[in-house]
C-alpha cells in the first residue's frame, strides 16, 4: 500500500462531493480554494479572506444544483464573483482592485502605475473593470451586480474611459 496516494480528478472529486462523499467535498473545496482566493482578493482587497469563506460556502451549498460538470470551474468563477461583489458592498469600504492586472505586466513598474490609477477611480469603475478581466460579459456583469446591462455599459465605458485619463500623463 502506497503512503502517498494521489488525488483523483477534480471532475470525479464533483461526482462524488455531489453524491454526499464529505471527503471528496472537502478535497474539491480545498483544491479550488486558491482560485477562489485570487479572485476575491482581486475584488475586495482587504475583505479577500471574509469574501473567500463567503464564496467558498456559497459553492458548498449549491453545488448539487450543478448539472454540467464540465461547467465547474466557470460556475466557481460565476459564484465566487457574486460572493466578491456582495461582500464589498456589505463591508461598504472603498477598496481597489490593486492586483487587477499586475500579474499581465511585463514591467514591474507598469503595475505599479496601474495600481496607482485603479486606486483613482471609483469602486463602482473598479467592480466593473475587475469583472470584466475576469472574463464577464456585460450581461454577467449585470446579473453579478444586480444592475440593469444598460448601467453597465455605461459604467464600463466611463470606467475605461477614465482609466485610460488617469494613464496617460504616468505614461509621459
């Protein structure tokens, strides 16, 4: 018998967790657990921890709703943006999404300038730009935030709009 034995597939880890398997909940929940993390820190800054344990409660409670297992990691996604978003509004504080797209940079100074201006902004231009780096559609924005799409739009175009202002005169 092997000391060390290797975790199955994250897929079947699903099927079982979805069948009552409390083990293969647990492993599920602990393998997703720095995803989730990155994300919400990424949207609530200070409250990442408090906006992770939300998300992470979120998926454990929801997860047999779940019927395409192939949907998993963007079902994760979908529920730990919600959890994100509804713990900044609850915390009510101002927070940047400071890591937003540092990890895309090259330089490491650009992150620096782009930290910089996402701390300029608003939370709600914020919410909208990290949303949309995390790969949501305005309709996904707008469901997440509870906003009709066309407020969305809007404040996506603002948001970039102001971003790109705040941008220039640190790139001269």
């Amino acid at each position: 018998m092997s000391t060390v034995s290797e975790l199955p597939s994250p897929l079947t880890l699903l099927r079982r967790a979805q069948a009552g398997d409390e083990h293969a909940m647990n492993h599920l929940l602990t393998h997703i657990t720095p995803y989730v993390a990155r994300i919400c820190r990424s949207i609530t800054h200070d409250d990442g921890a408090d906006a992770t344990q939300e998300a992470l409660l979120a998926i454990y409670r929801g997860l047999r709703s779940l019927r395409e297992p192939a949907a998993f990691y963007g079902w994760v996604r979908s529920v730990t943006v919600r959890e994100a978003v509804r713990t900044a509004k609850r915390h009510g504080e101002e927070h940047s999404c400071s890591e937003l797209e540092a990890w895309q940079e090259e330089n490491p100074m650009d992150a620096v300038h782009i930290t910089d201006v996402l701390e300029r902004l608003s939370q709600a231009h914020r919410q909208v730009l990290a949303l949309r780096a995390y790969g949501l559609n305005e309709e996904e924005m707008a469901e997440v935030l509870a906003l009709p799409v066309g407020t969305v739009r809007s404040r996506l175009f603002r948001a970039r709009r102001r971003f790109q202002e705040a941008w220039q005169p640190s790139a001269a």
